[in-house]
C-alpha cells in the first residue's frame, strides 16, 4: 500500500494527465512509477534537490 499526500494543484494536473489517458489519477501515478526510466528520473529529481538545498 502507498499513502501520498499531494496538494491541490498538484492533484489538479494529475487529473488532466490522468484524464487525456483514459484512466484514474490512482492508475496513471501507478503507471508512472513503474516506468523503466522511473529510478532514474526520481534519482536526477533527488540529486537536484540536494544541490538546490545545498545538501551535498
């Protein structure tokens, strides 16, 4: 099980991209996480974050 917590805008757009795919927001962030490109993209996501925070 996965529990998210998304603000309002953020599951606004989710909607949209879910919706022009034919499918539920649960379905599309499913899809989207099983990506084969996904570790990557959240890895390059986190290491963009530290930089920005100056954490590394």
């Amino acid at each position: 099980m996965l529990s998210v917590r998304i603000d309002h805008e953020l599951l606004e757009r989710l909607r949209g991209h879910a919706a022009k795919r034919g499918m539920s927001v649960q379905d599309y962030v499913v899809r989207t996480l099983i990506r084969a490109d996904f570790d990557e993209r959240f890895q390059a996501a986190v290491e963009e974050t530290e930089r920005f925070y100056g954490v590394t």
